[in-house]
C-alpha cells in the first residue's frame, strides 16, 4: 500500500515541471478583441467562472424555495448535490487566479482586498434591518476574504508544490481528526443537523449563538471549517501552472484525469467520513475539488479546440465568460435584485412571490415555474455583464 510520504512526492514530482517553468499566458479576451488594451485573462477560467455565477443564480434564486427541482437544493446534511458544488468551485477558480498572478501583491493590498470582500459580504448581511444582535457575521464574501488572505500567507511561504502538497494533505487530515475526536454522535449515518459536534461547539463560543447562520446548530461558513476550505482555494492554485499554458488537450487531459482521482479518492473517504458540505469535511474538499478540476479541464478542450472566432458577441461560450469576466459584481447584483424582490410587496404578496406564482407557476407548474423564475434573473445579470464588457468596465478589489 502507497504511504503518505510516497503519494505526496509523487504528486509533487508530477506537478514540479509546471511550477518550476517561467509562467507563459496565452489568453484570449473574453469576449473577442477588445477596442483598447485590458488586463488580459485565461478564458478557461472566466468559462468555468461564469459557469459556477450562472449555476449559483438558479440555485439561491428561485422563485419558491419550497417548490425545488431534485439537485438544486442543498443537502441537508450528508451527501452531495449539484447545488453543493458550486462554492467550492468559487474557491478554485480564486486559488488558480491568484497563483497566475504576474506580479507578487503587497501584504497592504492583500489584507485590504480581504477586509472589502469582509465588509461587503457583512453588509449584504445586514442591510437593510441593521441589526447587530442577531446578524448573520459570516457568509459566501466572508469566507472568500478569509480563505483569499490564509491562501495568500501559504503561497508566500511555501514556495515549493511539495511543500503545499504536504500542507493540503496535512490540513484535511487534521481536520479529520478534529472531527473524529469531537464527534460525540454518529457522523457516519447522520440524516438531520444536530449539535454539529466541535465544529458547532467552536461557532457558537467564537461567533456567537446568535450570529450562527439561521442561528442553527453550525454555520456553513464557520470557523474551523475555513481549514478545509482554504485547502479548496490551493488545489486551484496548484494547478494554475497548467492553465498558464497555451489550452490544448495534452493540459485539458491533465485536468480532467487528476480530477478524475481526486474525486474517486474522495468517494473511497466519504466511506468513513461523509460528504458534507456544512461541515466542509475533508471528503467534501476532495470530491468538490475534484469535480471542479474536471469541469475546468473540459472548458479548457473545448478553448483549445474551437478559439473564440469572429466579432459575434452573442455565442453562448461568449455569453457565459462574459460573465465570469465580472464574477464578483454578478454576485452582487444578484444578492441586491433578489433581497430587493423579497423586501418589496404586490398585495400581500412579495414581489418574489406574486411574480412566481403569477408569472410562471401559473402555466409551467411550481417546479419549472421557479427555474424559469431564475432564468429570467440571470438573463437580467447577463444583459448587464455584456454592457461592461462593450464599455470594458471590470470591477475588481
């Protein structure tokens, strides 16, 4: 049997050709040729970006929450949906990018993206009630800012891909191990939230009881739970010396087949140690990453086989890494039309609800109805996306 040591210097020894060569961008606008000069961006990555913007639309903004399409919802404890891939994906996607970086970013830049991304994601939280005494304290922007700012202290320290191969290994292993020795019940066949074991015990004494999300048991976005979350965040930048490559299939196989292994490495895990997205066990982590290294591997083929041709902005692939171009406003928007909706009222109605029923439930059925209801947000979201892409308008941090 394979021990630790011989698996993690083989992963190493496999990915340190790519680390070690001098990082070669060969990207291509997002959107075609652009009128001036812009930032220049790896369109495999804005494809899988724009992909997990679209997927998180129909997820979170349904017309009805309680009429769901089977998948679309989140699994309330063990197990995986597609809905439950889609974070983990945004974790990727933010590791990748920040290892194609060309340039090293001051520690006074990085601390202060991560205390923007902090404060937005605290302020979606909180407006428009104010309520310091019961608001959510963390949340998806939260998260992100932390795990960009712990991301950004490991790359700086460890140089080397062994070096952070052995610390992703090292971190799900010892979260493992905070689980199991904390674990007063049966995680294995656990079907309903409970206490959440140490991890639950550790929001609720640093966060407080009432600033837990949904003043649940546990928080999805907790404090113990950054660990394995932060190791989402280094499988992309391990991989980003691949996607700094010219696409071509040879990189795309790369991907798809060490996905491939991480989620089956995954799946053997979850056998002991349950997917589950709440507490973001160590299975979650590999199995998600997995996926999303698979999912980045086809959209690198297909830039390597078919390159975006013409001045046509209106393909779907154009449509889609439009939207990744400008991930982070997409998310905004669509947390502001959205709470806007549900704030406001028809009647008795909100607006969310009287346009679900009315609009769409009433022909195509309650399921369909709040997918379409979706859908139609997410056009509004693209509709946006391409006017800043025409006025080359990014909004970055």
């Amino acid at each position: 049997m394979p021990t630790f040591r011989s698996m993690s210097t083989a992963l190493a020894a496999e990915l340190a050709p790519c680390a070690s060569a001098p990082p070669r961008l060969n990207v291509v606008g997002a959107v075609g040729a652009p009128a001036r000069p812009r930032r220049e961006r790896v369109v495999a990555l804005d494809l899988f970006r724009g992909l997990m913007v679209a997927v998180m639309v129909i997820v979170n903004f349904e017309g009805s929450g309680q009429h769901v399409l089977p998948g679309l919802a989140h699994a309330p404890w063990n197990g995986l949906t597609f809905a439950d891939i889609v974070f983990p994906g945004f974790l990727v996607a933010m590791g990748a990018a920040m290892a194609l970086g060309t340039r090293e970013r001051r520690w006074g830049r990085v601390v202060r993206r991560s205390a923007a991304l902090f404060g937005l994601g605290f302020g979606l939280n909180i407006f428009p009630n104010f309520d310091l005494a019961h608001v959510h304290t963390m949340g998806v922007l939260q998260r992100i800012a932390v795990c960009y700012l712990l991301a950004s202290v490991v790359l700086r320290g460890l140089s080397s891909v062994r070096a952070r191969v052995t610390f992703c290994v090292l971190a799900l292993i010892a979260y493992w191990a905070v689980l199991a020795a904390g674990w007063p019940l049966h995680l294995g066949i656990a079907a309903t939230p409970h206490d959440g074991g140490v991890v639950g015990a550790v929001d609720r004494a640093v966060l407080g009881a009432r600033h837990v999300y949904a003043h649940g048991p546990v928080d999805p976005e907790g404090v113990l739970s950054t660990l394995p979350a932060l190791v989402s965040v280094l499988i992309g930048a391990l991989v980003a010396p691949w996607l700094s490559r010219a696409p071509t299939r040879r990189t795309a196989r790369l991907l798809i087949t060490r996905g491939i292994a991480l989620t089956a490495l995954g799946g053997a895990w979850a056998v002991i140690l349950p997917v589950n997205k709440r507490l973001w066990t160590s299975s979650y982590t590999v199995v998600t990453g997995g996926i999303a290294l698979v999912v980045l591997g086809l959209f690198v083929a297909l830039v390597a086989r078919r390159p975006f041709p013409g001045p046509s902005r209106f393909r779907a692939r154009r449509l889609v890494a439009t939207v990744g171009g400008n991930a982070l406003l997409m998310f905004l928007a669509a947390e502001e039309v959205a709470d806007t909706l549900t704030r406001y009222h028809v009647g008795r109605d909100t607006v969310r609800n009287w346009a679900w029923s009315h609009l769409f439930a009433s022909w195509a059925g309650f399921m369909a109805g709040s997918v379409l209801y979706a859908s139609c947000l997410l056009a509004l979201l693209v509709v946006l996306a391409v006017n800043l892409e025409n006025r080359q308008i990014y909004v970055r941090l």
